[in-house]
C-alpha cells in the first residue's frame, strides 16, 4: 500500500475545539517530535529498545512510559487531534489554562525518546522494517461491538500480519481491553494466528496490570462504571 493510498478511517479526528495552550503546542512543539516518515526509526540516540503504541489516546500511558524509559525509543500513533494535544501538554508540563507566551515557540525537544505519527497507523506500516519493534500497545481499542462492524476492529488477519513482520521474534504485542466482546474476539482472533502465542499460564498473568503498566484516564473511567480490564501479551514466535 502506498501512503497516498489512503484506507478508510472509521472515528473522530478531532472533538472541542482545543485551548490557546494547546493549540501553541500543536502548531510550535508538535513539529519537533513528529515522525518523519522518510527515517521513521530515526532517534538522536542509540535505543535499548523500540516500542510503538497504536492509538495513544490522551497519551497517559504513553507519556508515562516514556518519562520512565529514557534508552526506549517510543513511536506513538493517534489520529484524534485533541488526544495528540493532551500527550503534547503532558509531555511538556503546559497545560491547557496556561498563560501563552514565546517560550512555548522555543520548547526544545525535551521528550527525544518519543516520536508521533498523527495519521492512521495503517499508513505508517509499510514504512516501519522488518524484525524493527521490542513491543507493540494497543490498549483500549474501540471495540465496535455491534456484530456488523467487526471488520472495523483492528484485530484481525491483516493487522496481525503486518504486526508479525515488524515485530522482533520474541517481542511482545500488549493488548488491553475493558469490553467483553472485544475479549473474546482478541483470543479467537489470535488463537487462529499462527505468529503468535498467549503468555498467559493462569489468571492472575491476564486480569491483573503488567508490572510496567502506567494507568489510564480511560481505564479509571471503565473501573468506576463497573468494567473491569483485562491485559492480554502475546508473544511473536
């Protein structure tokens, strides 16, 4: 697939209109960290590993990783314009009620473990190698439950495939997920897939957080209304 060879994009791109704040980091200080597509395993250093997370959301998990990880390099991807701003904010300390002023414009690249890809993953696929990745999120997906929109959902053949390839062996797709027909499609989806197994041995490995997880405003939303997530890893063989 060529990247002008756009696929359809099911969601929003864009909610509120976004505060003075945040649209300065949008315009001075996303440029800086934005991945270029012509070099996008491109950092200034040399990384211990490499992961990439796929619809960061808000970016908490993102943001926080990173902030933790500093010899991980860490491409993010989200299309949602007001979720990129809110990892922008997090990652800088701006927030949105913040006096504007010229040291937003001459933010330096603070965050230069973190690169972001603000268009659908889909088109970022073909440019990431082979063998590239230690570690691929996807947490809290949209889980399109409805049983005629299963094709939307971004598990499936295709998506795995693609994964498998970028994926070193042994690296580990993380998958995280509050609704139950997204559970249950996530293990029959990768039951059938031959690049990758379940670590799980026992419950505690999948309805419990990882010992790295960084919790979500997403995920504290699901707890209160009664949803409990789960924490799937598979492993690429």
């Amino acid at each position: 697939m060529q990247i002008d060879d756009k696929p359809h994009f099911y969601g929003r791109r864009q909610g509120r209109r976004l505060r003075k704040a945040k649209s300065a980091l949008m315009d001075s200080f996303l440029p800086k960290v934005k991945l270029n597509p012509a070099k996008p395993m491109d950092f200034p250093f040399v990384p211990k590993k490499t992961f990439l997370e796929i619809g960061f959301g808000d970016g908490d998990h993102l943001a926080g990783h990173s902030a933790k990880n500093k010899d991980i390099a860490y491409i993010g991807a989200e299309v949602f314009k007001n979720g990129i701003a809110n990892l922008l904010s997090l990652m800088t300390g701006i927030k949105q009620n913040d006096e504007i002023s010229d040291e937003i414009k001459l933010l330096p690249e603070r965050n230069d473990n973190v690169r972001i890809w603000d268009d659908d993953i889909r088109l970022l696929f073909p440019l990431l190698p082979d063998n590239s990745l230690d570690m691929v999120f996807l947490l809290f997906p949209d889980p399109w439950p409805k049983k005629r929109h299963a094709s939307r959902r971004f598990v499936n053949p295709d998506n795995l495939k693609v994964l498998a390839r970028i994926l070193k062996p042994n690296g580990i797709l993380r998958i995280a997920t509050d609704h139950m027909v997204y559970k249950i499609w996530t293990l029959e989806q990768m039951s059938k897939c031959p690049d990758f197994e379940w670590t799980a041995t026992c419950g505690n490995d999948w309805k419990h957080e990882p010992a790295d997880w960084v919790e979500t405003k997403y995920q504290r939303k699901a707890i209160r209304e009664g949803r409990r997530p789960v924490f799937l890893d598979f492993v690429r063989k």
